[in-house]
C-alpha cells in the first residue's frame, strides 16, 4: 500500500504545506495513522480515503502555524474605544457597528465565511447548530468562524484608521 | 480568482491552482480545511491528481514507516507483555520465598488486637461439640514450643516450691 499510494499521500501533503520536509513528514504520518485506523477504510476508496487523512494532517499542520501567526500578544490591548467592556477585541469591534453596517460587511465576505458569520452573527444561531446546518464539522466551522471575525476586525480597525487620518488632515 | 463557489464547494480553477501551486498559506490552509470532510471535491482533486504525473518523496517512505511502526508496537504490545511478565515474576518469588505468608499472618495478628476483650466467651455446655479442629493461628505458638513452654512452667514452679520451703524451714 505505502509503495502503491505515497507518491499520491506525499503530492497531496507538498500541495497544501509547500514544503518537502514537512510534506514527508506528514505523508508518514499519513501512513501511520491509515495503518492504526485500516480498518475503517472503505472498500475500493483507499485513494481517497488516504487523501482525505493526508488532507487532515496538512490542515492541522497548516491551522497551528496560522493560529501562531494570528495570536499577537496584546490584543486586548487594542479593542476599539466606545466599545462595550467584557468582551473579546473581535466581538467589540463587531459590538461598534451598526447593524445595518455589520449585515453588510457579513454579506460581503467570501466563502467559505459569509454562511458561519452569516448564521451565527446575524440569525443568531448557535455555532454546534449551525455547523450542522451547513454540513461542516464543528471544529472546522469554529476555526473559520473565528477567522472571519479576525478579518472582519481587521477590517473594521482600518476603516476606522483611514477616518481618523482623513478627520486628521483635515482639521 | 475565487477558490470557493457559492454553495461552499471548491472551484475547478481553485483545485487547480493549488494543484499548480499558487495559492498562498491562507487558501491552501481553507482548501485543506474543505478537503478534509467534502467527498466530492476530495473526488475531483484526486481525479485531477490522477491526470497528471505525481510528485515521489525525497526518500522512501517504506522503511522509516517500518521503523515507525515497529516502535509503536515496541511501546504499546511488547511494552504492556514486559510489564506483564514482570509483574507475574515478581509474584512468583514473593510466592516462593514464603514472604506471601508472614505478610499475610502479620495480617491476621494485627487482626486480632481489634477483638473486643469483654465478650464473655460460651459455656463449655452449651458450644456443640464437633469433630473440627481448629487449625494453629498464625500468631499462636506450635505443639513443641507449648510442651517446651509447660515442661519450663512446672520445673520453675517446683523450684520456687523448694525454694519457698526451705524458707518457711
């Protein structure tokens, strides 16, 4: 099996990681894990099913340098001012909008963030429910929801720099 | 370019571009993440996969897989049969050096201070007499040691008689 199907594991792993050593690493693990679960493998699908695990691997690899990047130390530090206390910086930047203004900035997000912002932000749905709703496991839905927050503070925070600099020039 | 169609599914330019190797750590970590439960964009990636040559790892994969694998099996199956055998071997000499029994009669002796003394024990008469002997008590003294202990009693006894006789005289 692993002679068979590790230049696939492995084109699978360089695709999502870019990188050699790390995609080697993660098609052993691949290997690995697909031998402690062979049982589990559904008859005649073991290409995509050693894809599917060699996706996962990536994923968690991917996702844990992302969240590294993503987690400056001090963020609290840079909630907006106005915003309502108790609250973490991305559901105060949130919390400074408008209605009007955050249902638009929700609708204009790409995929796959608009549907979990979407549900959650602005038809109030708990996130367990909502993941199942639109099909996505829960774990990957909260990551993606907790990403979009990210971005739509992000957004937020230099809409508001652009303003202060404009009221700036011009007094 | 848009990686993602409106209803969530992986674009046919998207699966391409991370097949081609243009999508940056961001697209490549949401197409990972889509991957991982959609069947049928996992379907048409490794259609697409299959069309094209694929990439071979630097190195072999099989042997360091073995390797992996004949640890894990040295910490989970041979590790637990080692600990196990150990355990049994280390019973077996408790067993036969006799340690076993003077752990377990040190037991019932410490047992027995619990023993309330003011039960008063039956009458002779009314214990029905039975054909039991009741078996040595771990602390109790065995047969040569009590005749010893008697034959010791009576010859002390008899001297400190004399003793006090020849006193009296």
């Amino acid at each position: 099996m692993v002679r068979t199907y590790q230049g696939l594991v492995y084109t699978v792993c360089y695709q999502l990681v870019q990188d050699q050593d790390t995609a080697q690493d993660l098609a052993q693990e691949t290997f690995l894990a697909a031998w402690r679960a062979a049982g589990r493998c559904p008859p005649g699908c073991e290409k995509q099913w050693l894809a599917r695990i060699a996706a996962n691997k990536a994923k968690d690899h991917l996702r844990s340098g992302w969240a590294r990047k993503m987690s400056t130390p001090g963020d609290e530090v840079l909630a907006l001012a106005g915003a309502p206390p108790d609250q973490g910086p991305e559901a105060q930047a949130l919390a400074s909008l408008g209605e009007e203004a955050l249902r638009q900035k929700i609708l204009a997000l790409r995929e796959p963030y608009r549907t979990p912002c979407r549900l959650c932000l602005l038809e109030g749905y708990a996130p367990a429910e909502a993941a199942r709703l639109c099909r996505r496991p829960e774990k990957t839905f909260n990551a993606q929801l907790w990403r979009a927050k990210k971005m739509l503070r992000a957004e937020i925070e230099q809409e508001r720099e652009q303003e202060r600099r404009t009221g700036d020039g011009t007094v | 370019m848009e990686l993602f169609r409106e209803d969530g599914c992986l674009t046919g330019e998207g699966l391409q571009a991370l097949i081609d190797g243009q999508l940056d750590e961001l697209g490549r970590l949401e197409a990972a993440e889509h991957l991982s439960y959609c069947d049928a964009c996992m379907d048409r990636y490794t259609a697409l996969l299959g069309g094209g040559a694929l990439l071979q790892p630097p190195r072999d994969l099989s042997r360091p897989l073995g390797r992996a694998i004949w640890v894990h099996l040295m910490t989970n199956v041979y590790g637990r049969v080692a600990v196990a055998s150990v355990a049994a071997l280390l019973a077996l000499t408790i067993w036969r050096s006799g340690s076993l029994g003077l752990i377990l009669g040190r037991g019932a002796c410490a047992l027995e201070t619990y023993v309330p003394e003011e039960i008063a024990p039956p009458a002779a008469a009314e214990v029905p007499k039975s054909d039991y002997k009741t078996p040595p008590r771990p602390g109790e003294a065995p047969a040569a040691v009590q005749k010893a202990h008697e034959a010791v009693s009576g010859f002390l006894s008899s001297l400190a008689a004399r003793t006090g006789g020849a006193a009296n005289g």
